[in-house]
C-alpha cells in the first residue's frame, strides 16, 4: 500500500499590487524617518525578489492603524473563503467530493481561530460527521511539509482512505504599523497572502507521485531563530539574520542522510521542491545545491509571483511539478524550514 499526492490546488486573496506599486505607501509610512533609512527599506523591497504578492487586504488597510482585532477578524472571514476555494478546486482536479475525505489538516499560524478552521470546512462543504481533523498552528513556513507528513502517517496506517492538507496564511495581517526594525521591514518586503489545498489517497484507485519517506529535522538551542512574538498589535514576527548561515551548516546532515536511508544520493534527484523563504535563503540553498549540479527555479519563480506565503509556499512549488509530464520513475525532493528551529523533508516518486 502506497500513500499518493493526488491533487494540489491554490487560491489568491481578491487584492494584488506589484512592488513598485507599493512604493509610494511605503515611502508616505516612512516619511517620519530619516532619508537614508527610507532609501534602504524601498531598495530591501525592491531587491527581495519579489514582484507582485496578494493580500487579503488592500495597501490603504495595510498602511492604516487598526488593532489585532480588526485585522484578525479580517483575517477570520477571509481565510475561510480561501480555503474553501482551494478544497473545492483540488477536489475537482481529483474528481472527488467532499464526502470523499477522511482526514482534514488546517495549516495556518499567521491569526487565531477558535474553533479551528477545519470545523468551518465541514459545515460549508457538508463533509462527513466523522471526518478526523488535525489543526497545525505554531509550525510557521514549514508546516505545510509537516501536514502532508502527518497524513502521509494517518493514510499508511489507514489503507483506503483519502486526505487533505488545507494550508492558510496572511502574513499581511502580521504586519506591525509601529515597528520600524529591520526585521519587520524585511518581513514586509517578502511576505504576501494565499492558500492552496493537497489532497492525498491510500487508495489503489488513485494516482499521483508517491510519498516514499519523509523525516523532520530539529535544530537544537535555535528557538530564538524564527516565530510570532504576541503583542497588543498583534503577531510580531521574530526573524534572525543568522537563518541562512545556519541552513547552510546543517545542510548536509539535512539532506544526505535522509536519501542515504533510502539508497539515492542527490544526482539521484530530478525535481527539487524546496519552500522559498526570501531572496536570502533561496541564495544559500542554491549556491549549495547548484554545487551539486540542481536547480531550484520553480522556488524563484514562485517567490517572485506570490512571495512567501509562509506554509503556503512550497504547496504552490508543488503544483507546479504535478501539472507538467513528468516521467515515470522519477524523484522529487520537497523541503522546508521554519520556526523550532526545523526542517522537513519529503522523498517523492512518480
């Protein structure tokens, strides 16, 4: 019995704006700092590798003063709708239904619900009274990994069965008004919002690459790295300059012994499906799997049309693979960092 990835499918926020657009709001938040600082925050923006980004709000709500409760309950009535878009779009590209779905995994950390967002999908798309649901809050820009691992494990020990991963973030609504340190500027030049939904089968009907391992890795004393500090304005974020420095050291421990364990090396590798945190990380990554003789220009690509979307991300990476002839035979290495401090790893094949 072999777990499958059947479908991906994703959804964008109704506001979008290219960075140069976004210029001039940035340029009127920061007309109480110094020219200097100004000029380097807009070259950060317009040297971040990002294009165009979309948001469940526009630039003016961004760029005006409202509370964590204004913006999460912003945050509230939109991801829903985006997640259910997402489902209802992955099911179709499967052919499935509602009904179909066993196991439903929410993955978002960028706002607070209670109840989680999976109960809201069950009620607007009438699915089934049993359905087993996992809300994945506080795992950050990997978690979208961690989901699809986590019904990797639900559907080998449950053959026949069927899940999805619904992943939500608007890292939009994390935006601090009041914060002018670098790390909240350089959080607003790479983030934006979106959502996209996996779903994933045990059945034997069903078709798609297949999940042969996957393992999480745990970078230990790295707490302070990445996260959400809860302020009255809302969830700051926690980004320490050092990430890329220390990907690059436990790089190797991340990635060789994963595939040696599965008897294949890198060159073994054919599609690198790898999270693009920002225009720095995605430059570690590369000049270290470059030296390796791979590419990873689906990340770029994705980074510069969406941004990071946190959890999001990498689910948008992945689509892109599933939708093009790929050959039977053929592996796929899906990676992703986030807070803990942690990686994720996935050993797909088609």
């Amino acid at each position: 019995m072999s777990v499958k990835i059947v479908s991906v499918a994703k959804a964008l926020p109704k506001y979008t704006r290219n960075t140069k657009d976004i210029i001039p709001y940035l340029d009127l938040w920061l007309s109480g700092q110094e020219s200097r600082f100004r000029r380097k925050i807009i070259k950060i923006f317009e040297n971040a590798g990002v294009d165009k980004r979309y948001s469940i709000m526009d630039a003016e709500e961004v760029f005006h003063k409202t509370s964590f409760e204004e913006k999460n309950d912003i945050y509230e009535r939109e991801t829903v709708i985006l997640a259910e878009s997402s489902l209802k779009k992955s099911l179709r590209k499967s052919s499935l239904e509602a009904k179909d779905i066993d196991f439903l995994i929410t993955v978002s950390c960028t706002g607070i619900m209670i109840p989680s967002l999976d109960a809201y999908l069950i009620n607007r798309l009438d699915m089934k009274q049993d359905t087993v649901r996992l809300p994945v809050t506080e795992m950050g820009c990997a978690a979208g990994v961690s989901g699809i691992i986590y019904a990797k494990n639900f559907l080998k020990a449950n053959p026949g069965k069927r899940a999805a991963v619904v992943a939500v973030e608007s890292p939009t609504a994390t935006f601090q008004l009041d914060d002018f340190s670098m790390v909240n500027m350089v959080s607003a030049a790479i983030f934006g919002d979106g959502a996209a939904t996996v779903i994933l089968s045990s059945c034997e009907e069903d078709r798609g690459p297949v999940i042969v391992d996957e393992a999480m890795y745990h970078f230990y004393h790295a707490e302070q790295m990445m996260g959400f500090k809860l302020r009255n304005t809302g969830l700051q974020m926690i980004l320490d300059k050092s990430v890329p420095e220390t990907i690059a050291s436990h790089f190797p421990a991340i990635v060789h012994p994963f595939l040696e364990k599965n008897q294949v090396q890198i060159a073994d590798v054919d599609h690198l499906i790898f999270h693009p945190g920002g225009k720095k990380i995605v430059q570690t990554v590369e000049s270290l799997f470059g030296s390796l003789g791979k590419n990873i220009n689906d990340t770029k690509e994705v980074l510069r049309l969406y941004g990071n979307m946190s959890s999001v991300t990498v689910l948008y990476v992945l689509q892109r693979f599933l939708e093009r002839d790929i050959k039977e035979g053929d592996l796929g290495l899906m990676l992703s960092f986030g807070p803990g401090f942690s990686a994720q790893r996935v050993l797909l094949q088609w």
